[in-house]
C-alpha cells in the first residue's frame, strides 16, 4: 500500500518545496531542518495506525485514563542522506531504538553503478513494527537492500518505508521486491523521471551532499 | 466548529498523557518539549485547511511544479503558559509574525478571580488567518478576553483557536460569547471538571509553573 | 563590572554579525536561532562562575565523583524581543525558573517616549542567582525599569544583565542606577551611537520586529 | 596539546554527569540532549581558536565591521555512537561540510576483539581544519582508526580530536600514533580505568547502546 502525504495539501508541501529549490538549497541549516519537520510529520501521521492501550495516570488534581503507545517502532535509516529525517522521526519517536545502514554507490567505469551494504548497526527487530526511512526512493535498490540488509537480523511485524520524494519507477521496483502485505510505503511526493544516474527529475538533487557537503 | 485532535488516536496522545503525569511533570524540559511537539502536530492539522498555489521552482536537476503556502497565519499566544505551545507553532509555521498577549488571574479576598489583558503586542491581523493559542481552556475567560483583545487591533479573516486540554463549560463559554463562523476551536483532549479556582479536573495542574517555575 | 565575549573571537561573532545583516535578516528562523545559540554562549559563559559541588553517581560499570551545579540560576528577560535569547538560556540551563516581564515604549506627540512596566510574571528570586536577559541593552531604561520591577518581588543574591547588542551610554546609564555589587553585565558587543528614537547603530534595528513581526 | 575542557567547572560538568548516571540514563531524549549541548560547548571552545576576518556588513540603521569566520571546520564523527555529539557541533558550526566513517568492534572467540572501519563518507579535507569527534575515547584505537582512514581522503590543515569522556591509557595512544602537531585533543573529562573490553570506568557504559538501543 502507498500512503502519498501530498495528496491532501499541508504545510508538509512547503518543505519538500523549499527543499526542491535550488537557491532555498544553498542554506543548508533550511535544508535539514525541513527534513527534520517532515520526519516529523512523517512519524505523526504513521503513529496514526499504531496501538493504543488506556493507562491510568495520577494528575495533581485527579486521575485520568490516558490512551498511551503500547510500542514504540523502531526507526532505521540509510546514511548518510536519510540522517536528518531520521532524526525528524525520533524527536516525535523519542523513546525509539534505532539503526543505521550504509549503502553505497560504486560506480564502474562503464558509466553504470551498484549499490552496497557495507554497514549495519540495527537494534533488536524481531517481531517490531520498524521504520526504515530515507530522504530519496529513486530507483529503489537501496531501499530494497537495506530492507533485505534488515530481516537479516529479524522478522519485523511490519514494516514502513518512508521517503520524501519518490519515484514511480522506484516504487515499482519495490513493490516487486519485497511482499506488500510486510510493507506499508509512506512518499511526500511522487515525480515521473529519473536521469541514467538514478536521480529523481525534477527531484532536489543529492539530498546528501545537500545536507553534508559534496562527497569525495 | 470544535474538533478533538485525540478523537483518533496517534502520538500526540502519548505526549498528553505525559503532560498530565505527576511524575514525568518534574523533567521541566521534557514538559516544555511535549507542550512544542504538540504544537507542531496543531500546526500540520490546522495548516491542512490552509491555501496553496501552484509555483514553479528550478531545482538542481529541473523545473517542478509545487504547491506553496499562499499566506503564513499569524500565531498568537497567551502569556506565559502559552509559549511553548506556540513555540511548537512557530517551529512549523517559521514565516509567521506573531502576537502575545497576556491574561492575569487577579485574587479577590472572598476567594474569587477576575482575569485582566495588562499586555499586548500584537502584528497586522486585519484579514488575515490567525491562531490562538493557549495551553489550558479551563473558563474560556482568557481565551475570550484575549480574543477580544485581539479584535481591537483588527479583523481577521477567521480565527483558528487551540488548546491541549479544554474544559466542556469553556468550550460553552467560547462558544456563547463568540459568533461560531468567525473561529475553529481545535482542542487536544476535553475534560470533564473544573475546580472552584478554574483547574481543569484530572487536567495537568498549572501549566505556567510546570513549563517555568511556581509563579509568586 | 562588564564583561565583553566578542573582546576574543569566536563563532559567536558570527552570530552576531548575521543578526546584524539586513539581508540575512529575511530569513525570521536564522534570526531567531542565531539569538537561541547566543543565549547558549552566554549561559556557558556565566555557568563558569557558578557554585558546583561534588556528587557520588552511579554509573553502569562504578562509582563517580562528580561536580554537579548547586542551583539553577532564575532566568528572567524582557517582553517581546527578549524570547529568543532566553530560549537559548533555558535550552542550557533547563532545570532553571523563569521570570517574564513586559516593558512598553509609550510614544509622546512630542517624539519623545517614556518606558512603562505593564506585565511581570515571576518566580521567587529571593536570594537567588538571577540572569535578566535582553536582546538589545540602547538607553538603558528598560533594562533598569526591567530590574527595579524585579526587586520588588525578592532580593536577588546577585544578577547577571545580559545583552547581545549593547550602547556605551545605556552601559553607563545602568552603571549609575544598579549599585555595581549587585550585578554583572554581559554584552556581546558595544556599539557607539544611538538615534533619538534609542535605536542603536550600527546596532542590528528593531529585535522583536525582526524576530516576531511588525507590531502594531 | 590536550585541553580538558571541565578543569574549570561550567554547566558542561552538569551535563557530563547527568550522562553517567544510570538512572538518568533512561530517558534517551535527556542522554542524547546532553551529548548535543556537549557538542555546541565543544564547537564553541574550539571556535576561540579559529580565524576571523573582519568584514562590512549593511544593518537596517547603517554599516559595520564586524568579525566573520573565514573557514568552517569540516566536521567528520564516528557511527554510531557519535552522531548525537556531533549534532551538537553541527548546530553551532551550521555551514559546515561533514564526515561519517563506521568503525566496528569485530569480537573474537578469545574475548579479544579488533576495530574495522567499513564505511567512511566524507567531503574535501585536503588543507582543512577538521573536527574529528566521538563520545568515548577508550582504548584510542577508534579514533586513530578514524584519523588514519580520514587522512586517506587528504591532508587536513590541523585536526581537532573531542571525545566527551577520555581514558588516559586512551590519550597515551593517540599520542604515540599522531603526530602532536597535527592535532588538538579536547576532552570533557578523563577517568582513569578501563576494563578488558574497553569500557571506561567508571565512564557511563555503552554510548551508542544508550543514544540507539542495544545493537543485535
């Protein structure tokens, strides 16, 4: 199932904006703030379908029974672009664990690349409703890895994959890939074209070196 | 129009509930952190009946077309219990001017209260949206009498007013005193009682101490 | 006794110099966060000569002997353009009390204006370390009308007045009306002019209009 | 040139004692909100030492020179215990470009284990100056880990090594495998034991297990 949180219009739609625009992109304290915000939002309208059991809390001046998470997810992202939208979700998820994947772009000298798992740093899954976010869904071998990188070290309950902007092609991709009925995916927006690079059209560019500085 | 943001559940529940929780209420920074998140989630649910436009933006790699926030609302917040609930807001809506007013409980010796507008520093609101916000609506008396106040410096458009935990007899106060088109109440969970001093029963106790000290 | 962080540089300099210009002040969030990050600095730098003491904690693998602050300065700042900076003292220091208190410029038709109290919600003071905070120190009267409203609420054990932007002769102004036993006065920087209107210049403009929006 | 950062007491002391305490450590938003001011205290002490160049800024009342940084540090961090001391550094240096490399405890059958790096992510450093930060520095062998694949991508001016906590077998370390020349180390705190899997004692336990959850 694919959730577009743009389809409605929100305040959302004016971060992923921001983000788009080349001159808005040159202060990058902006561009990972918006991330921020929208991780939140992300994890806010994802708590939506979570579980809930009354509690009993003691008040200053009474009791009261409160609706109150039964479980928190657990938030994963890919480095080192997913960073600040992952931190998005964990200043709303704030008592998350947490894990961290690299994957890595090896270009080849025929022009075309692969992508690597080198690094995995991955609480306990087994059986938990996991978050795995990341800024960009181009072409969805990433994702798709880093979710395959993932079960390796659990069964999740379910699993949401969640990114700002997506491609069709991508999620195409995913939805080949890994079993729809494990995965809910969560997109900001949804564009139409890709470069031979993988890079979404018209995209934000490298969300990466946008948030961190150019890559050697 | 009233609507109840707890009605379905999400995380903004669990933030509620730690509001009200004797014990958690003793972390200050983790109360003012709850009071900002949930701002933030008022934000993003009021920001969805806002108005966008359609703008071109040149990104690094094309020409997107996105909606934009046509206009920021202007936050307005009641004093001192108020700022951290809308600086959640501000966190959202960072365009946004902004307006502060404050409402003060005046003790009588017979062991009643008056509520007084001793300041005010308002921007332009004459048409355009803006956003009451305070913590509690216990009476309603100081929402109304900000409101009021706001007034006198011009006509907004509408008024969005939000609470994180409203009393049902300030909701009727609000309600009999102003016209029902000109405002949207947005409230985070409504409780049934009310002390003789105006505490919202279970409520949270006095929000103004717990975010920044006992008042003398 | 005034103690002048810019005298060595560092990057809060630079904050200083973004706030004071006028292009980089379009952007309301920079502004806001480069006065939250000044209230840090300044809340480090005052911590130094703070009362610590040694406490016995314990950690997950022994025992530590560590200095622990004795007392939370009360951190208190003047309506509406104080707000940012004391955001940045509270973010430092979260465990601390607040004060907050309005002072209102009443423009004469002759063109001059006089400074009046309208609004003071505080914290117990007595015998207490107090920080009163403002983004701008010009002539001087509202940060002494600010302290004198203080003092009538408890006798502060000592008081550090703080001040991003500071006039030579608001310095001297609060030199002669505050016994200098009873305070130090921080500044980030200390201008030379002032205009009739008590702007300073260079100085940066007007904080709350910068930070908040035009008031009315 | 080792610069113990909590000689003289401050709040840093405070927070780096909040951050061993067991009990304190249960709330991971307060941990990992230490570890970020921590990062900002260290940002700025290290700032002092930086260069500024004085330069003509427009202010809306008229013109000043005033002292801007000429050159951001690069800020490079390791996975993933880092990252929340590095956020902390990257909120106050905003314009920063930034580095993640993984280093990994590879656990041996004989209770022994040795450090990998996997993966490593940096921008240009080649003539920088380059804060290389962590929480803990143990053992050491992270960091000169660290340092030596850092190097591999260009010689930085000068490197700033920042570890919240220091062994001093750990410093010894460093010492012998980088030229003193060619860094600064700056701690918050050295304690003296290490136990046999290089957790510092008394120290505050596992970093990366109390920001995260515990890795698989």
């Amino acid at each position: 199932m694919i959730k577009v949180l743009s389809s409605g219009n929100s305040i959302l739609n004016q971060y992923i904006s921001e983000l788009r625009d080349a001159e808005i992109q040159k202060d990058s304290l902006r561009f990972r703030n918006n991330l921020e915000r929208l991780g939140g939002i992300f994890a806010y309208e994802i708590s939506k379908g979570l579980s809930y059991e009354t509690k009993e809390v003691i008040t200053p001046l009474g009791i009261a029974n409160v609706p109150m998470l039964v479980e928190y997810p657990v938030l994963t992202t890919i480095l080192r672009a997913g960073l600040p939208f992952h931190q998005g979700f964990l200043n709303f998820f704030d008592k998350s664990e947490n894990g961290f994947i690299s994957a890595f772009r090896r270009h080849h000298k025929d022009g075309t690349f692969s992508i690597n798992i080198e690094y995995a740093s991955v609480t306990e899954i087994e059986n938990k409703v996991v978050i795995l976010c990341d800024t960009m869904l181009a072409s969805g071998s990433s994702m798709v890895l880093a979710y395959k990188e993932l079960i390796t070290h659990g069964k999740p309950r379910h699993t949401h994959i969640a990114a700002v902007v997506a491609n069709l092609e991508g999620l195409e991709y995913v939805k080949k890939h890994i079993s729809k009925n494990d995965i809910t995916v969560w997109v900001g927006a949804i564009d139409d074209e890709m470069t031979a690079q993988s890079y979404i059209v018209p995209g934000l560019g490298d969300a990466g070196d946008l948030a961190y500085g150019k890559k050697l």
